[in-house]
C-alpha cells in the first residue's frame, strides 16, 4: 500500500472515487456540498491497495493553520489502520508548512481522532447534517 499525493487532475478524480463512495453513497452528503470551491486550493492523498483507491483526504492552509478534511476509507478496508496511514502521512505533509492542524470530525470518530492526539475544541455542530466536532492538534515544525 501507498499514499500519494498531489495537486493534479489524477491524484483528485482518485479521491473522488473514494469521497464519492463514502460520502455521498453511503452518507448521503450532497454533491454540491462534497464538492465545494477549495478542490483545486487543496493538496490530495489518495492511498492505494495495488492501484485501487481506498482511501482519501486533502490538506489546504488557512491563516497558517493547516486543515485536514475529507478523511474517508472505503467500508471493505475499515478497521485495518487505513485511517491512521492516511492520517499519517499527511501530517508528515503538514509537519513542513504548519505548526497547527485542525479537522471537524464526524462525531462517531472523535475517539480515532483523540487516539492520534486531536483534542476536542467546540460543542458539536451540523455539517451537510451530520454531527461533527472541530478538533486541534500541534505539530512540530521540521527544521
């Protein structure tokens, strides 16, 4: 398995196979609110069984935070450490621009996400309807 990552139109239509699955099949999440104006702001992971897309997120930057969304595994791949992989290589990602992440969590994640060291920073809020929570995590800067 592999993470890769990128700005271009590939790395992006394989984040969406997976986005698409997870988010808009199975959660029901519109497409006009799954697809929203930061795509191409956005850097994308993709992580790959073989050359199968199984796993998604992206990263963008604002006001020298840095913002992780979209974290998604496709239902077949759950529960083997996907989510940590992906979570993993876009802090390592992160490490080299930003000191801060933030993420707004589904709520039934919160305790995978206080399990990689985010910490619950508002009440829960609706987000395309669904329960969520905003989470931070300080990272170190590389030098």
């Amino acid at each position: 398995m592999r993470v890769n990552k990128g700005q271009d139109e590939a790395i992006w239509r394989d984040a969406l196979l997976v986005r698409r699955a997870v988010f808009i099949d199975e959660q029901g999440v519109s497409v006009e609110e799954e697809i929203d104006a930061f795509e191409s702001e956005s850097v994308h992971f993709v992580l790959y069984d073989d050359d199968k897309p199984i796993a998604a997120g992206r990263f963008r930057t604002i006001d020298g935070v840095g913002k992780i969304e979209r974290i998604c595994v496709l239902p077949s791949y759950r529960g083997r450490g996907i989510g940590k992989q992906m979570m993993e290589a876009i802090e390592q990602y992160a490490k080299q621009h930003v000191t801060k992440v933030k993420l707004n969590a589904q709520t039934h994640a919160e305790p995978f996400y206080k399990q990689l060291g985010y910490e619950t920073v508002s009440d829960v809020f609706l987000d395309a309807g669904i329960p969520h929570v905003t989470m931070v995590k300080t990272i170190n800067m590389r030098s």
